[in-house]
C-alpha cells in the first residue's frame, strides 16, 4: 500500500512548479492572467508564495483548491532529481517540465483513487495491476513520462473506478447532470451516481449523499453544511476546498 503522504502536496519540498509551470485566468479564482512557464509575481526567492496567509482575502481562492496530488514533490525530487526551473546551470526546458507536470498530477490523482479503493477493503487484481503500471509509470524518465498514452490509462482507471463505486446498492443516475444552482435538499441522493455533475451552487445542506460516486463532480459553491459524505466514493481535497462546508460537513476520514 501506498504512503498516504506520498499523495498529498508537499510544498516545502517542491519548487513551486504550480506557482511557475502552470497557466491560471482571473476568472477561474486567481489574482491575475498568468501563462504558464511565467512565475507567479507574489513567488519569493526561497520558492514560497508570499501571500500564502491572506490568498482567499487578496482574491486568489484558485490556489487554494489546487491540489497536485503530490505530482510537484515528485517532479522536483525524483523526475528531476532536484534540478531547477530557473535559469543556470542545472535548469531545466519549463515546457518540458509543466508538460511532466501535468502528466504525473494526472498519474497521482489516479494513484489517490485507487488508494481509497484498496483502503476500503474493495480491491481486486485489476486494482493491483493499476497500480504497479502508474508506479512504474511516475518513476520513469520526462521523455518515458511524456512518451505514455495516458488517456488509454485515464479509460481504464474510469472504468475501474465506476465498477468499484457501482457495486452493491446503487443510487440514482445522475452521470453528467446539470444540477447548478438547484436545491437538493428534498432529493435522494443515497449511493447516486454523481460522476461529472455539474453542481456549481448547488445547495446541499443536511443532505447523506451514502455511498454517492463523486467522481469529477464539479461542486464549486456547493453548499455542504451540514451534509454526510462520509461514505462517498472518489472525494478530493480540491472538491471539498472549492466548496462551502462547516464544523457539521462529514467528511471521509482520509480528508478530515
């Protein structure tokens, strides 16, 4: 089994490759129009934001919801061996890098999925066999890395995951859904099928979603006061961090 702590961001041990490798917009929750490759300009030269403790009050809630997975940590000490995006001797193409990025968030965020699917008792040999492909993957060289069909590993991860969150009771099917906006309160959301939905605002409060496949839900806005996800399948940090939630918000033991 995987170290949990291999799976969650790790800033003090990356070089802030979010802050300069990836681009970001105004509109989706950041400060400012940024394209990737460019350091951020609140980036300080110890690689550090410097206004880590005020993002949400200086309008920058989006670096708050990203969530890497752990992929930076693992990009700057093991794919790179510690070598720098700055110029110099040891520096490496940015392009290059950001492109390496994105694949191994990709690779851990499919890590951390499969990771809950062994934690709670569900796995089975193709579980395993994921694994031991993504693991292989991540430790390969950038041109290896690039060199992937992720999208052929993305299919069979989907796959894997809807059989997972599928077995057993299963609620509603609501795949895809457009829910923005709508109350939920009145609706049975046992064990649904939430995968894709679109739950921007949605209000959610007091609602047990059970065993609900939360999948890529977008829930941006979503009010989670008071709502029980603790039994829901495929929850990321970024989900819960995008959304709107209180002291009443069950949540799984993973992201508590």
């Amino acid at each position: 089994m995987l170290e949990l702590t291999d799976l969650r961001a790790n800033c003090s041990d990356c070089a802030a490759l979010c802050c300069v490798l990836l681009p970001y917009r105004r509109v989706d929750g950041f400060g400012q129009d940024k394209d990737g490759g460019v350091p951020c300009g609140h980036l300080t030269d110890a690689d550090r934001c410097g206004i880590h403790a005020e993002l949400n009050d200086r309008g920058w809630p989006g670096c708050v919801v990203f969530d890497c997975f752990g992929a930076g940590q693992w990009t700057t000490r093991h794919t790179y061996a510690g070598r720098s995006w700055r110029a110099g001797a040891d520096g490496v193409d940015r392009g290059e890098m950001a492109a390496v990025l994105t694949v191994q968030r990709i690779i851990h965020e499919m890590l951390w999925h499969l990771d809950e699917v062994v934690r709670r008792g569900v796995a089975d040999p193709t579980t395993g066999e994921l694994q031991s492909r993504l693991m292989g993957l991540r430790a390969m060289t950038p041109e290896r890395v690039l060199a992937a069909d992720i999208d052929e590993l993305l299919d069979e991860a989907g796959a894997h995951f809807a059989d997972v969150a599928g077995r057993g009771h299963r609620g509603r099917d609501l795949r895809r859904a457009d829910l923005a906006g709508r109350d939920l309160r009145g609706e049975d959301l046992t064990g649904a099928a939430l995968r894709g939905a679109l739950l921007i605002g949605a209000d959610l409060r007091g609602v047990d979603l059970g065993t609900a496949d939360l999948l890529g839900a977008d829930v941006r806005g979503a009010r989670l006061e008071g709502a029980n996800l603790a039994e829901v399948w495929f929850l990321t940090r970024s989900q819960l961090n995008a959304a709107r939630r209180d002291a009443d918000t069950v949540v799984p033991p993973r992201l508590r």
